[in-house]
C-alpha cells in the first residue's frame, strides 16, 4: 500500500510540479550570486571583462574551455553549463 501511495505521490508531482532545467547562464547567474562574486571576478576564466557581460546577457555562449574552467571553479558537472 505505502508503494503505491509513493508511485501516486510522485506521479502527481512531476505533472504538477515539475521543475525546468536551467539555462547555462542561469546556473552560472546562480553560482555567482551563492558565492559573492561579480562579473569582474569571472575574467580570468573568459578572458576579458567583455567577453564575461556578453555571455551573462545571452549574447554569446559558453565555449568548451570556459565551460571546463566554470566546472572547476565551482566544483560541479560540466553538465550544467551545456
């Protein structure tokens, strides 16, 4: 009984409460804001001061490398910035 209880109860949450995935910049708009820095503080893993504003405003995306750098930076899955 308590296995079909859970079945229903997960079933009713992923319809109801399903959470989106986040866009690259907004896991890294996340990880910004959870450990204090700013945009100046992300130049050496872009390159220049630039380069960190376009990708933040969308309008350049993350390459291989700086991908590889953010995961390292903030000690989680590539994944996440793909």
């Amino acid at each position: 009984m308590a296995g079909l209880l859970t079945v229903l109860i997960e079933n009713f949450e992923e319809q109801h409460y399903a959470l989106q995935r986040a866009t690259p910049v907004e896991s890294l708009t996340e990880f910004m804001r959870a450990s204090d820095l700013r945009q100046k503080d992300l130049v050496d893993i872009f390159g220049t001061p630039s380069i960190v504003s376009e990708v933040l405003k969308g309008r350049r995306n993350l390459t291989v490398e700086h991908i590889r750098r953010l995961s390292e930076r903030f000690h989680v899955t590539p994944e996440l910035f793909i």
